[in-house]
C-alpha cells in the first residue's frame, strides 16, 4: 500500500527555507475585528508561533522570519529525514495550530508550506527578498487601506496601485501627510525569531569552581537592519553562523 503514496518518498538536503503561508487569513479581520493596515495583537500571534516553531515543536529549525501571514523557517539540520512531505505537512499543521491557540480557538486556521532548497550564498539573498517583499506589503497594505478610507472599495483599490512602483507609492502617501518609514520597524522589515549562544556562569562540583558555559536561548528581534546594507549583510553572516 505504502508504494502508492504519492511523492511520499521526496527527501531534500540541508540547509533549506520552509515557507508557511496563511490560507484565506483576510477572514481573521472580520472575524476578529483587526485593525488595518496593521493589528499588532495579529503580529504577536504570529511571533508567538515562531516562537513555539522554534523552541517546542521538535522541528529544530535555526530560526524563523515572519512578517504579515507569513513564516519562514531556516533548517541547517533537517528532521524526518530530509522527507519533504512531512516537514511541509507538520510545519504547516504545526503553525496552524499555535495560531489557533494564540487566537483563542475561536477561528479554524490553515496554512501551506514549500521546501525551498538553498546554499550559504541563496540563503542571503532569500532574506534580502523576504524583507523587501515585507517592505512592499507595508506599502501596498497602508496605500490599499488610504484609499479605502477615502471612498474606494477593496477592489478598486487594489485596481488603482496594481504596477506602481514603490516610490509612487510612498509619494501618495507622503502628499497625504504619512511617512511610511516612520512606522514600526516590524512592520516594514519584519521580526526574526532566533536561537542566540549566551554565556552563564556555573559551577562544576566536580572541580568545585566557577565555569563559563554557553546556553542556547530563543530570542525575538523586531528592530532588525535592513538586509541589503553592510550592516544588514553582517547581520544575516552572524545569523546564518548561529550568532
């Protein structure tokens, strides 16, 4: 029976990206009544389940990026094998239902999930194109949202900013009295979930002195640089090193 199973034998190597994507998430702000362009309490579930992704799901990754629906998941290690179809499956499952925790259980949620094979130099540039592309979501999600307000329904709005380029956008909203590079920083370049190596102090009974040892701990980063200047590149080489 097993031999009928479609793609079920797929495996891929380290490192790869996972990247989780919500499924029809627009309901959410009906649903629970969230803020546009923007809910902040929508931004910290999912940095919640970034969080859980990371330290308590047993999939192990490295860290986690996140910014409006989405998720990615950074593996230098994989589990399952490298099987592809069950590391989509469970990262998917898995994020769904923390979100659902983290939205009180009251909305069912689903996502989907892509294995992205990648080297030390693609994996860079997949986090210079997953920030630039959060940075063209904040714009098109706070233009969108200006034209709302003035009297266009969703459709027409998304008609009206189909092709701009991103400077037209920041314009429309700087004639409208709006700096776009003045809102937070995880909305513009989204919020990093990561294991960072710190030093403590302990004490070996054996020796019955004081050592340095290193523990791995989950930190959140929402202030990040941007990933396509000197500092930003530095940033993602220390990321990428295990910080």
């Amino acid at each position: 029976m097993e031999n009928r199973e479609i793609f079920a034998a797929i495996t891929t190597l380290p490192p790869v990206f996972v990247r989780l994507d919500g499924r029809a998430f627009h309901r959410l702000t009906e649903c629970l009544g969230l803020e546009k362009p923007f809910d902040e309490f929508f931004h910290k579930a999912m940095v919640m389940a970034c969080t859980s992704l990371v330290s308590e799901s047993g999939l192990n990754p490295d860290f986690a990026y996140t910014f409006s629906d989405e998720i990615s998941l950074y593996f230098s290690k994989l589990p399952f094998g490298g099987r592809v179809e069950k590391i989509d499956s469970v990262s998917a499952s898995y994020a769904a239902s923390s979100l659902t925790l983290a939205f009180g259980g009251t909305t069912l949620l689903s996502m989907d999930a892509r294995v992205i094979p990648a080297t030390p130099e693609f994996a860079v540039e997949y986090m210079i194109n997953r920030q630039s592309e959060a940075w063209r979501n904040h714009i098109n999600a706070y233009c969108q949202q200006a034209l709302i307000e003035e009297g266009m329904n969703p459709r027409e709005a998304a008609e009206q900013l189909r092709g701009l380029p991103s400077k037209e956008l920041h314009e429309m909203m700087h004639v409208r009295g709006f700096n776009l590079s003045e809102t937070p920083a995880w909305q513009r370049r989204g919020t990093l979930v990561f294991k960072k190596l710190t030093e403590k102090e302990g004490f070996n009974p054996v020796t019955q002195e004081a050592v340095v040892v290193e523990r791995s701990a989950v930190t959140t980063e929402g202030d990040l640089p941007l990933f396509t200047t000197p500092d930003g590149r530095e940033f993602l080489k220390r990321l990428f090193s295990g910080m």
